[in-house]
C-alpha cells in the first residue's frame, strides 16, 4: 500500500495576508508587486487575480504580466519569426538589464 504523500510545507495557512513578489512588467516598468491573498485563495491563484503569471508552484517568486504576455503573442502573431530572445533583448533593454543577469532579474540596486 502507498502512503499519501505530505501536503507542501510551503503553502500559507487560509486568511488575508499580502506579500511581494518580483515581477516583469513592461507597460509600468515594475519590478516588485504587493500581492493582496484573501481567504482560501493560493498564492498563484492571487497573482493571476492581479493580473500577473507566476510559475506553477505553491509559492512563486517572480511573475509576468498577462499584458506583457499579451503583447509577445500579439507581435508573434504578426511576425512569427519574432522570436522569445528578441523579446528577452527588449525586456532587458527596458530594464537596463544585460541579457547574462536575465536569471537574476530584477536588479538588486
């Protein structure tokens, strides 16, 4: 017989709280957001309520905007061979960012 695996630890208990999150967003130039969580709601699912999508974990740490997302699939649609680097290059450029520290994005100063 298999046990049931444990729940994750990483998950807030339910009731209102805020955190921060980093995040990309080319429209305002944001680099960090204050998320609002209210009753039984995960992480993730307050951030897209926010307008933003994070990684599928329990608790993300860096999230895009659905307006910035939007944007790369329309410019896609109107040239397909605008490719995920192209649009990295002017996220970066945005951001005063080289390319390399992309990973590590935002910038800490």
């Amino acid at each position: 017989m298999v046990a049931n695996p444990p729940p994750p630890t990483d998950i807030p208990p339910p009731g209102n709280f805020s955190f921060p999150i980093k995040v990309l967003n080319i429209y305002n130039l944001d680099t960090l957001v204050t998320v609002p969580c209210f009753g039984d709601e995960l992480p993730i699912q307050a951030i897209l309520k926010s307008g933003y999508l994070g990684k599928p974990l329990a608790t993300p740490s860096i999230a895009i905007s659905l307006r910035t997302l939007e944007l790369f699939g329309r410019l896609c649609l109107c040239k397909s061979s605008f490719s995920v680097e192209a649009f990295a290059k002017v996220i970066c450029d945005l951001y005063a960012v080289s390319l390399c520290s992309l990973m590590s994005f935002p910038p800490t100063n």
